[in-house]
C-alpha cells in the first residue's frame, strides 16, 4: 500500500519482524511517499498484471495503524500494487512465507542452465551465479566478474546535486536544458508528482517510452505513487507522446482508455 508521508514523519523506516500471523511488517518512506507491506499469498496461476486481495489490503491496513502515527483508512491509500514471486519449491516447507527466496542453479545432463528463483534486488549476484556456471561449463577462460561494480547509464556519484531531476543521474544536466526549449514543457503534470511535461518527451526521445504506461508506470513511478493522479494526468501524456511520435487522436484515446483500464487495478 502506498500512503501521504505524513502517516511515516522522519526518515526512519519501521519493521515489525512478526505480525499475528507471523508474517513480517514493513513501512518505509519512498518518494515522498510511505510503502506498507507485505503479504504472502500463493496463487495457482501467474497474471501479467496481479491485484491484491480484499483480505490484504484489510490486513496491512489494521496491522499499520498500530505502529504508524495515525490509522490508515481505505480512502488514505494513494496507490496499491501486487506482485508474484517466484519461489523454488521445497518438500520441508510448510507454507510460501517458509521457502527461501534465494536462487537456485540448476544444471541439466545437456549442460543447460538454468536459474529459478531469486528477486530483483539480487540480480547481479543472481547474473554472475548463471553466468560464472555457464562459462566453466562452456570451458571459457577464467575471468573475474564485473557486475558488482558496474556502472550503469546515467550514473553519478553525487547525484543530489541535480535536486528534483537527480534520479536522471548524468543525464540531469540534458533534462534540464530540454526542460527550458520552451515555457510549456517545465509546467508540472499534476500537483501529486513532481514530473513536468518536458519529462515525457525527454522518456519518448532518450528512454524509448512508446505508450502513456510507459512513462506513468517505468519512466516514473506516477501510476504507484497515486493511481488517481495518474489517471488524471493520461490524456495530458498521451498528447505530449503524440505530438512526440507522431500519433492521431484515435491513438490518443486508445492509450488513454488502456492506462485507466490498467489504473482500476491499483485503487484500494
């Protein structure tokens, strides 16, 4: 669940390692923002775009209010999103919330490889794992991993330089200068998001954003940090990507009705 700032003041996050049902708590300030979770519910089939259930939600919002600094209300929830994980299965393990969410190589007689398991958080160590078993069995020479610190695109070491436009890294002085071709593109989207229009057009130019999700939803985060905003903002998106990439107003309308078809599913 994503909640104002306001119900997590400071920069201090919280974790409650049991919960009555022995799952584990979180609250942590994102974005200006506060994310609540989580659950742990098996399904029987895998969704391209997974809702809570009506029970998670209702449990996150009663666990929180006891350590949050006031009680959260379904009408305070700006945005909720779920999502799967891939666990490797075990025969010991009693329940989803016991499985180890490490990842797991396995080999087969061919010498295919293949990994199961993991998160996003561990992907580099996830990469090397693959990628170091797959060299010794290709008999490849031996050669130390760079992942672990490789710098990706737009890396900076100090990036709070740039203020507001930081998370573009290297790129923010470019942003900026975008921002500035003409009055229209520094106006703000929505007052619930510090994005301005110039942003969807830097996305579509530098970041190959080709639809209204791809910049509400992955270029930024608008569609989880306020669901509503977002919706609010789609034609806006959809005639700044347009005018962009050379689209006609049926596609205009398209793209709009597919983000607020997607949207509905991330209101509490």
């Amino acid at each position: 669940l994503v909640l104002p700032r306001d119900f997590l003041p400071g920069e201090s996050a919280i974790m409650v390692p049991k919960t009555d049902d022995g799952r584990v708590l979180f609250a942590i300030p994102w974005l200006d923002r506060v994310v609540v979770g989580t659950t742990d519910t098996p399904v029987d089939e895998a969704e391209l775009e997974p809702v809570p259930f009506e029970d998670e939600i209702a449990f996150l919002l009663e666990h929180a209010g006891r350590y949050l600094s006031k009680d959260p209300a379904r009408d305070d929830v700006l945005s909720v999103f779920a999502g799967i994980r891939p666990l490797v299965g075990s025969e010991d393990a009693d329940d989803t919330a016991s499985l180890s969410r490490d990842h797991t190589l396995l080999i087969s007689e061919s010498g295919l490889v293949t990994i199961a398991g993991g998160k996003w958080t561990t992907y580099r160590k996830m990469a090397e794992d693959a990628v170091d078993q797959a060299a010794v069995l290709a008999e490849l020479d031996d050669r130390p991993c760079l992942t672990a610190t490789l710098q990706i695109h737009g890396h900076h070491s100090h990036a709070e330089r740039f203020g507001e436009l930081a998370t573009y890294g290297s790129d923010a002085p470019e942003v900026r200068t975008l921002l500035k071709e003409r009055d229209a593109l520094a106006e703000p989207l929505h007052p619930a998001f510090g994005i301005r229009a110039g942003e969807v057009v830097w996305a579509a130019r530098y970041e190959m954003a080709r639809t209204v999700e791809d910049f509400l939803a992955r270029r930024t985060r608008a569609l989880l940090l306020d669901a509503r905003a977002a919706m609010e903002v789609a034609p806006r998106v959809a005639a700044l990507l347009a005018e962009e990439l050379d689209r006609d107003e049926a596609w205009q309308t398209e793209q709009v009705e597919a983000f607020r078809a997607l949207a509905e599913g991330y209101l509490a």
